[in-house]
C-alpha cells in the first residue's frame, strides 16, 4: 500500500511540474547608449526591463543608420553583451550588471542580456 502512495505521490509532482509554464526572464532597469540619427542630431536610445536570452537590434542604429551608437551604459541587474552589429554578431564586448559603462569607442548595434 505504501508503495501505491508513494508512486501517486510522484506521479502528482511530475503532473505539476508538466502542466505549470516556465516563468520567463527578464533583466530589471535600463540599457541606454548614444547614437547620431541619420540627420546627425545627437540622441539617446534606452531598454527598459529587457528579456534575457533574447537579441535586440538597437533602435536608431540599425541597417538604415550608416552610423552605430556608442557609450553602452548598462544599469540592469543583468550581464549586457554589446554587439558591432545587427542580430548580435561581429565584435563583442559585455557589460556587467548595475554599473557597466563604455566610452564613445565602443560602438554598439545590438545587445543581448543574461
């Protein structure tokens, strides 16, 4: 009998464990970084709450832009990879949480967090 119980037992918590969805991630506070838009205005382009794992094209700096942005400033409380270009590939630089900063050098199209 206490066999039975303990497979019911088990049985229930992989069921549990099936049924409920996985929380997705989120990196809490904001990404900003520098850019000059196509008319060569200075502005400012920021990530509020970004999801982990997932790449963003920065806007303002992307394919129609022929400049990127610059002086990545990383105060989410997750690890920032800053990428050279679209869909986070070329050159790569991470920022750590909180308190990463680059200079104007470092210059930026995409990021991914986590």
């Amino acid at each position: 009998m206490r066999l039975r119980s303990a497979f019911t037992a088990v049985l229930g918590a992989a069921l549990l464990l099936v049924t409920v969805p996985a929380s997705a991630s989120a990196a809490s506070g904001r990404f900003s970084y520098t850019y000059l838009t196509v008319e060569g205005h200075e502005a400012s382009g920021f990530l509020t709450d970004p999801w982990d794992g997932e790449c963003f094209n920065l806007p303002g700096v992307g394919q129609e832009n022929p400049e990127p942005g610059h002086s990545p400033r990383n105060r989410t409380d997750a690890w920032a990879t800053v990428f050279g270009d679209t869909n986070c590939e070329g050159p790569a630089f991470r920022l750590r949480p909180h308190t990463g900063w680059a200079s104007e050098r470092l210059k930026v199209r995409s990021v991914v967090f986590g």
